[in-house]
C-alpha cells in the first residue's frame, strides 16, 4: 500500500475559521535572524535551578499555547533578548512571583553537607 491520492480528490484549501470558531488560529511564524528561527518571547512563567548552578526560565512565547512552553537556559536567552527587553522580562517575572531581587544570583537554600571524616 503506498500513501497515494489521486489529484482529482484535491481541493484548493478555503480558510475555515467561520465554520470551526473554536479552532485556534496558528502560531506566528518565526523570525528568521541569521538563518535561524527565532520567536518572540511574551513573559517567563517558572524558574529553576539546573544541577543548582544553572538558572533555567519557563518561556511562554507569543502567540503560542501553553503546552509550548520550554525550559531555556538564561545566559542563552541574554544572548537571543537584547539587554532592556531581558531586564524587563526578568522585573516581571520577579514582580508577579513576589521574589527578592537577587533571586537569579543563586538557589537560596543550599542542603546541609555532612563532613566525610572519621566519626
């Protein structure tokens, strides 16, 4: 069996949204920067630490749903964002979670170490 149509099946494509108003439209396309895709990031939902060195943003882009959301590292998200934009994004996120300032500079509660020595 081959995955075949016939070309008197085809139909020109009509747009839909009248008869499916439920539907959601499509995400944006990309911005295309040096031949790669970039999207345009519309706030930061969660942080966490990765490996608790690592601060890792939960990215909510424009125009996506919710399940589309991604895990980015920061310092690769402060090459991508110009500087004011990333600020401002970093103040929101701090605002809306009720965080000290310095919450990027490190994880705030380190477990205790126990020593390896003699007992």
């Amino acid at each position: 069996m081959h995955p075949v149509v016939n070309a008197s099946f085809l139909q020109p494509w009509r747009d839909g949204s009248k008869h499916f108003p439920q539907r959601e439209p499509p995400p944006p396309d990309p911005d295309l920067i040096d031949g790669e895709e970039h999207f345009a990031v519309e706030a930061f939902r969660n942080h966490r630490w990765f490996r608790t060195r690592h601060l890792q943003y939960l990215v909510e882009f424009t125009g996506h749903p919710e399940e589309q959301n991604e895990w980015l590292f920061a310092d690769d998200l402060k090459e991508d964002i110009d500087k004011r934009s990333m600020a401002r994004l970093v103040e929101d996120y701090r605002k809306l979670r009720d965080l000290p300032r310095d919450f990027d500079s490190g994880p705030q509660a380190q477990a205790p170490t126990r020593s390896r020595g003699r007992r």
